[in-house]
C-alpha cells in the first residue's frame, strides 16, 4: 500500500523558502482607486492626455503608494526581446511570490530596488531597477484537507516587466 502524504503546511514552507532560497526586498506600489485626482486630471498640452507630470505621487490619475515587502520573482513562461520603436521589448511572464498580508491587486506595480550585494538591504536612497506590471494576483490558500478552506498563505501574482518611463534600459 503506498504511503499517504501528510498536508502541506503553506506558511511553513514559505518561511522555510524565505530563509533557504532568500527573498528580496522590493516595494509593492499600491495603486488607490478610490481617489482620482482632479490635479492630475487637468492634462498638459504638450502631455495630451497623459497625467500632469508635476505631480510625484500620481499613476494613471489615481494616487499611489509604495510599501516595503519581500518578494520572490521566478520565470513562469518563456519569452523572447524584440526590438519596437521606443526599444527593446520582451514577452516573458514571471511570478512573484508575495507575502500573506499585502493584498496585491491587478492594478499595483513590483518595484525591484538596487541591493546592496553584502547585506541584501536595498541601497539608501531607493533606486528602482526593474519594474514590474501586476497582471493576476491569486491568493493562495491553506487548509487541512477534508476541511473548510483556511486563510491565505501567500500571493502568486503574475508579471509582465514595464520599465517605460522609469527611465530603465533593461530587459
């Protein structure tokens, strides 16, 4: 008779990951809806009908904030570059794993900072060096079998790389 596998505790491997594999540091910037602003909304001719760029804190005329998280980034379907006129593109999907408690939305963005190598803290101050466009966001849930579903354990939120306009030349 073969063997039964016992249930898999989420959090448990997460922290086991977090400590073995290491996540990095990257900022979630969380896109707030429920406020447009009406600054931003007054377009510049020369923008056409792009945000008014006076304003730092602003995406897509909605506000946004930026949040310290740990993160975990692999490569989830294969892509190729291809050249376009404002440069280079590539197709790759990537996931992220994000912790239990952030609540990502498809909306928000993944900011990789610089790190500084020795201590894999980000560098002071913040520099982002890869952006990342939040297309899926799933909670992952845990739960002993034969239950109720339990709470979520961790995020698995599906990327599509977006440095334009961040002033970034990698791909």
């Amino acid at each position: 008779m073969p063997k039964k596998l016992g249930f898999i505790d989420l959090k448990k491997e997460i922290k086991l990951l977090s400590e073995s594999v290491g996540f990095s540091w990257v900022a979630l910037r969380s896109v707030d809806l429920n406020k447009s602003t009406k600054e931003a909304q007054e377009a510049l001719p020369q923008n056409y009908d792009q945000s008014n760029i006076n304003y730092s804190n602003i995406v897509s005329n909605y506000y946004y904030v930026d949040k310290l998280i740990k993160g975990y980034r692999y490569l989830a379907q294969p892509g190729f570059d291809f050249q376009a006129q404002i440069g280079t593109m590539n197709t790759k999907t990537q996931v992220y794993i994000i912790e239990h408690d952030k609540m990502p939305k498809n909306t928000d963005f993944i900011l990789e900072l610089e790190l500084d190598e020795a201590t894999g803290q980000p560098k002071q101050p913040f520099s982002i060096s890869r952006v990342f466009d939040i297309q899926d966001a799933q909670p992952m849930r845990g739960g002993q079998p034969k239950t109720t579903t339990g709470g979520i354990e961790f995020w698995r939120c599906y990327v599509e790389e977006n440095n334009l306009g961040y002033g970034i030349n990698k791909t």
